[in-house]
C-alpha cells in the first residue's frame, strides 16, 4: 500500500505538472481602486447590469401599464442603454471616509444622438427609508430603485444623456450605518464623488464621452440635494449647466417651521427621525438624549431605525413608528386647520416638551423668510435665515437651508402647489429669495403643476394638463384621500421630470 | 500539443513508479517487464473517457440578477479526454485502483428561463466558462470469475476527489455578467462506484470497459466587479471509459 501512494502522488504530481498553469481568467481587465479616496471608483469597468437597446427598451416598458405611460411621456427611445453599477469613494456626514454605490446609465446605439460626446444628467433620488434601494438595480423589479431608475433611463439615457445617480451614503452597500439625510454638505460631495467616479468609468466604455455639459436634477430630497449640488460645484468653480430641483425642500427650515406652527408634512414622521439622526451627526447638539425628542416608546433604536431592511409599512404595523401621528392629540400648539388633524394623535412620535420648545424658539427668533403663512415680504426676503435659533434641531435646518447663495446657472423649479408631503412654499421661498438676490428673470423658472395654462405658447401646457389628467383620474378612483396619498410620489415626479428635460434640452439648445 | 505533453508525462510516470517499485519489490522492475509472466500486482491503464458530466445547478444568487428566483443558470458540457489508471491487485479478486485522466477542460453554457427578458434570452445555451477538473478517484475493484477468465465483469466503489483547477469566463460569459469575471469553484469530495468488463488478451494486455458516477458537488462563485453571484452545482456524471491494461 505505501508502493502505491508514492506511486498516486507521483501520478498526480505528474499529471498537474503536465497541464501547465491553472487559476481563474476572468477574460478581461479590470482596475480595482480600493484607496477610499473620495470619487475613486472602485471597479472599473464598473459592473454592467444589464443592456437594452432602443427597441428592447420600449417593448420593456410598453409590456406594463405605468411602463405605457412613461413611454407616452418620455417618448420612444432613440438610444439603447447600458445600465452600469458603480461603487465609488465618498464620505459621510463629518467627513469621514465610507463609500457608497449608484448608477451609470450610457446611451448606445447608431442614432447619432447615442454616440459622441454626450452632456451627463446628475441625478438626485428621493427619500426611501429601504437600506437595500438600488436605483441601478432595474432587473429586479421588486428593488424599490428599479421604478425610479426606469423612470430617468426612459427620459434621459433612452433620448441620449449619460446618467448618473448615486444611490447616497448609508444605502444599499455602503457601510455607513445612517444616512445624511439632507446634510446639504455631505449630500452635495456624495454627489460630486459619484460624478467623478463615474467620469472614470466613461473613457473605459466605449461608444460616448463627456460633453462637458452637467444637468443636476432629482425630485423631493433629490431635489434639495440637486441644488446643495449646484452650489457646491459653483463654489467649486466646476461647470454646472443648468439645475433643476424638483419638489424641493430646500427651505428646510421653512418646512420644520411650518411642522411646529400646525402644519406637518405627510411622512413626517418618517422625515423627522432621519432628520435628527443626520443633524446629530453633523453637529452633535440635536439632543443630548433621543428621548429629548421622541416619547418613550420610540426613543430607543430610532436613531439606527431608517433607513431600514424592513418595509416601512411594518415598521408602522409594528409600532416602531406612527404612521401619521407627530405630536400628541391635544398638543400646542395643535394643527394649523382641520387638514393637518391626522397629525396629532394617540401614540405620537415627538414629545410635547420638544413641540414646546420649537415653537417658543420658532416666535422668539424668528427666521425673516419662514413667516406661516408665507407673505410678499417673507417670500421675497434678501436675509430670509438671518435669524438665530436657539435650539439645536431649529439651528441645523437653518444651517442646511439653502437660501444662503444665489445659482449663476439657470434653475428650473417645479412642484404643485397642493403637495402635502414637500409644502410648495418651499419651492416659492427659494425662487423668491434667487430672484431678491438678483438672479434674472431668464435664468429662474418655476412651473407649478396646478397653475392654468396661460396660454398656446405655455412651453409647460403638456405638463400641466397630464398633470391635471392624471390627478382626475385618480381622484375618480379613489377619491380625495387617493389623491392626497398619490400627490407627491405618484402624480407630480413624471410631469415635474419630463418638464425638467425640456428646460433641459432647451438650455443645451440656446448653448447654456 | 497537450495530448504529447500528457503522454510523455505517463511514459515519465511508468519509469518514476518503476523506481519507486525497484526499491521495494524484487525482482526489479526492469526485470519483470522481459519475463513473461507478470511479476509484481500492478496494472496501468490507457485509454479513453467520454465524461458526461449531468450538472444539475441551481438559479444564481446574488446583487443585481433578477427575481428570486433569478432564471439564471448553467450546465457543464460533455468532454472526452485521456484516461490513466494504476491498480494494484490484493488478492485474485480484488484491486485498489487510483483512476484520473487528462484534466479535461468543459464548456459551461448559460441556461436561462424563458421568462427573463429577450434581451438576456440570446445568452441561452451559448458558452459563458470554460472550466477544467481534475478528478482523481481510488476504486477497490472486484472481478468476478478466476484470475484465469478471459471475460471477468467488475464492480468497484470508491471515493472522488475534483478540484476546479482552471476557469476561464469567455467573451459571452462577461456580456451576460456584465463585465470581466472571476470564477471559483470549490473542491468535492464523494463516493464513486463503477462496473465494468475486463477481456484479457494475454497474461499481460487485456482491454478494460468501465461505467464510472461519482457523487459531486461544488460551489461556484462568479464575481464581476466587485458583484458576487453564487450557483450550486451538483453533478452526477457518467464516465464511459475504454482502455488497455498492461500488467507487469
């Protein structure tokens, strides 16, 4: 038996010898760049998803009723795209080093608006409590990023515009365990970063180049983010062509203002503890202990609660968060009209000693530009922060409201002025205050969805009756509660979006 | 080229294990070969395997496929290759056997459900990887009949070891990935049984027919850029093997 094991070992010494070199050919070159410097990209190429060209696209959405009606309003697809993962180097809200992953969308095809050099839209997602949300993962329908990624591939990379959108720091694989919600600072270098990791991935694929023209775009949060975009890369120095923040809260103090006088934002109580986790983090004086803020059945684990694996709707059914309840039923001071009533209730979120405090701070040092209800004046107020808050949750939304620089580039806002979840005043506060501070008639535009239409040369007709449309239809079906609930997620991002690519097209064409 | 390459490695091998054989055993080894009656227990064997390798795999798992379940799946293709074996016989009826053979290297081609879209579908049966294995196996063997029998039928159970030692993702495989990707397999180790007839032409050549299985599983793991996407594999393969003894 020991003759025949010296001769297998021989055998099989022999034979391994006699086939030359193993291991594993992955049939390609790939750079890894594991620095975690901000805007490496980590794999490059970065992963490529999946690749439709024009006509597979369009079957693609024609083979589902919201797909048939996206196609109606993004057009049919000139372009085929490749829809690319990239993971990239970035930081969180106090600078510290994490990585987050988004998508790379590349117009392909012969059409010769595919090719070439080709102008990228930044684009800025909108708030998701998912952990998982992934908006290039457009092959698994059940990922909650596929909707919103089909969405801007069929109006921007489909009609040939590189995309690119983070899926932001503290989602899907990033190890940042919270996320910088509405850190305009961190939300803004997230976004460069993803920008400059995928601007490396770019002369690795073939078939289209950076033109050098930047459209910054996103919806709700997407939509602040846009515009603490604008103002980084404008401080920066780096071109931006034109911005256009839809949805916006970017007077976010404003809106928190608004929540402690009566007027709560649907999913308010959602935004709140993503809130104060970021602002915490930023700057450490939110609150000394959750329980400053939250009642007692919330305060512990809602600072790691969102975003989360679990489904918003159990996290509700299972009493980790109320659904619509921010402030106790007989709170002061309680809702601003009947409208705001669900807000206050049994098992409320937020305690009276914070309401209290709030208000008291929000009548003592008061912010010129957040009068409730809004006026001329505030509206159109050249100092509309110069205010200084007393308490830490009031002082962070006065430090990440954006009404404190003025876009050298045209800006497009949009919205409809009976969003219950973003209040439009806050768009009308950050056009107001552009246009005090000088910003010209031209380069500022603000189209609200429930406006008439003023007529056959309206550029914004179409909107505004799909809109209307829309919004008919839904209210025929479920009534006023449908409409309420569909507002702000359903009913104004495809018009809001596609009026976003006209202003667009038309800025690339007048050679912005 | 590899073929001659493999074949000198045996012509090398029969002359390693001769000195290895030369120390232990007498008479010598070289001297065994001009007698005409066999010596010493052992027999080499040469010939020809066809591997069907009868994968049977589970959907992929992993970021950005679709589903669960994703549709996205494979199957090992057919190879024939060079077969090698040394046994060494205990009694008249039993002998311990270590088969191997030519790594082979298989095509692997992409199966996809009919429900994944048209474009994924044109990857379907088309060649993603290429993979080679290295499966030695140790078979106790039993014949049947008298050493003397031209015709002795044998059963033999034993235990395999394959290790995927080279793996290529091809042009195809990276498109449907979705960019350069690295492919890994873990190592198997199960039973193995065969059956098979032995014809003795003369004290020393006989021709030898088999029917090997062998029970193997691996593991895959195809990452591309940083996304990986894990695959079990499961194979029950039938190895049809014809090949000549030379007892010495």
């Amino acid at each position: 038996m020991n003759t025949l094991h010296t001769l297998a070992i021989g055998t099989a010494v022999v034979l391994l010898a006699a086939c030359g070199g193993g291991g594993s050919d992955s049939g390609g070159s790939e750079t890894v760049d594991n620095s975690g410097a901000r805007g490496s990209l980590i794999y490059n190429p970065p992963l490529r998803v999946t690749a439709l060209t024009a006509q597979q696209f369009t079957d693609r959405l024609n083979g589902s009723t919201s797909g048939a009606q996206l196609l109606q309003l993004a057009g049919t697809p000139k372009c085929g795209v490749n829809f690319h993962y990239i993971q990239y180097g970035t930081v969180g809200g106090v600078n510290e080093a994490t990585k987050a992953s988004g998508a790379l969308m590349v117009p392909t095809g012969t059409d010769p608006a595919c090719s070439g050099a080709r102008p990228i839209v930044l684009y800025a997602h909108g708030t998701t409590t998912d952990k998982a949300y992934n908006i290039a993962d457009i092959v698994n329908t059940s990922n909650s990023g596929a909707s919103e990624g089909s969405l801007i591939a069929a109006l921007y990379a489909a009609q040939g515009f590189i995309v690119v959108a983070p899926n932001y720091a503290g989602y899907d694989i990033s190890p940042l365990p919270y996320h910088p919600y509405l850190n305009g600072d961190q939300q803004s270098k997230d976004m460069i970063d993803s920008l400059t990791a995928a601007r490396k991935a770019l002369p690795v694929l073939a078939g289209v180049s950076d033109s050098g023209k930047l459209l910054v775009t996103g919806y709700s949060q997407g939509g602040y983010v846009a515009l603490a975009t604008q103002r980084a890369l404008q401080a920066a120095g780096q071109t931006v062509t034109a911005a256009a923040p839809l949805s916006a809260p970017s007077a976010i103090s404003l809106l928190l203002d608004y929540t402690t006088l009566g007027a709560p934002a649907l999913g308010g109580t959602v935004f709140v503890p993503l809130l104060s986790t970021s602002w915490q983090k930023q700057f450490g004086n939110v609150y000394s202990s959750t329980s400053d803020l939250y009642e007692a059945q919330y305060a512990t684990g809602i600072d790691t609660l969102l975003p989360s694996t679990t489904p918003i709707a159990t996290l509700f059914s299972t009493g980790k968060l109320p659904q619509t309840a921010l402030f106790p039923a007989n709170a002061v001071p309680g809702p601003a009209s009947p409208a705001f009533a669900a807000f206050y209730g049994p098992n409320n979120l937020l305690r009276q000693s914070f309401l209290t405090a709030s208000a008291t701070d929000v009548v003592t040092n008061v912010c010129p530009g957040n009068a409730f209800p809004s006026t001329a004046a505030s509206l159109s107020s050249t100092t509309p922060l110069a205010c200084t808050p007393s308490t830490g949750f009031r002082k962070a939304a006065v430090a990440n409201d954006l009404r404190n620089f003025v876009p050298n580039k045209p800006v497009f806002f949009c919205g409809g002025a009976q969003d219950p979840t973003v209040n439009f005043t806050s768009t009308q506060a950050t056009a107001g205050y552009f246009k005090a501070r000088g910003l010209p008639a031209a380069a500022l535009t603000v189209l609200d969805l429930e406006a008439a239409v003023s007529g056959a040369s309206d550029p914004f007709a179409a909107a505004k009756v799909g809109f209307a449309q829309s919004k008919a239809a839904t209210l025929a079906a479920g009534g006023a509660t449908a409409v309420v609930t569909a507002y702000h997620g359903t009913l104004v991002p495809p018009f809001c979006n596609a009026a976003a690519r006209g202003f667009f097209q038309q800025v690339l064409a007048a050679g912005g | 080229m590899k073929i001659t390459t493999s074949l000198a490695a045996a012509g090398l091998l029969l002359a390693s294990g001769g000195a290895a054989l030369a120390q232990s055993s007498s008479p010598s080894f070289l001297s065994s070969l001009s007698s005409p009656t066999p010596s010493t227990p052992y027999t080499v064997r040469l010939g020809i395997s066809h591997i069907a390798p009868n994968s049977h795999a589970t959907d992929a798992v992993g970021p950005l496929l679709p589903g669960p379940p994703s549709g996205v799946s494979l199957k090992v293709e057919d190879k024939t290759t060079l077969f090698f074996s040394v046994a060494r016989a205990i009694n008249d009826n039993l002998e311990v056997e270590l088969a191997m053979g030519y790594p082979p290297t298989h095509d692997v081609k992409a199966q996809l459900s009919p429900s994944l879209p048209a474009n994924v579908q044109g990857f379907n049966g088309q060649t993603i990887a290429k993979v080679r294995q290295l499966a030695p196996t140790l078979f106790l063997n039993y014949s049947f009949g008298q050493p003397e029998s031209r015709l002795r039928p044998f059963v033999g159970l034993g235990i395999n070891y394959t290790n995927f030692d080279k793996r290529t993702s091809t042009a195809t495989g990276n498109a449907l990935n979705g960019g350069p990707t690295d492919i890994r397999l873990s190592d198997s180790w199960g039973l193995a049984a065969q059956v098979g007839l032995d014809y003795k032409i003369d004290a020393r050549w006989s021709v030898h027919a088999s029917l090997a299985t062998a029970r193997v599983k691996t593991h895959l793991v195809a990452t591309t850029a940083g996304a990986a996407r894990e695959i079990d594999i499961r194979f029950r393969p039938a190895v049809f093997t014809l090949s000549a003894g030379y007892r010495f």
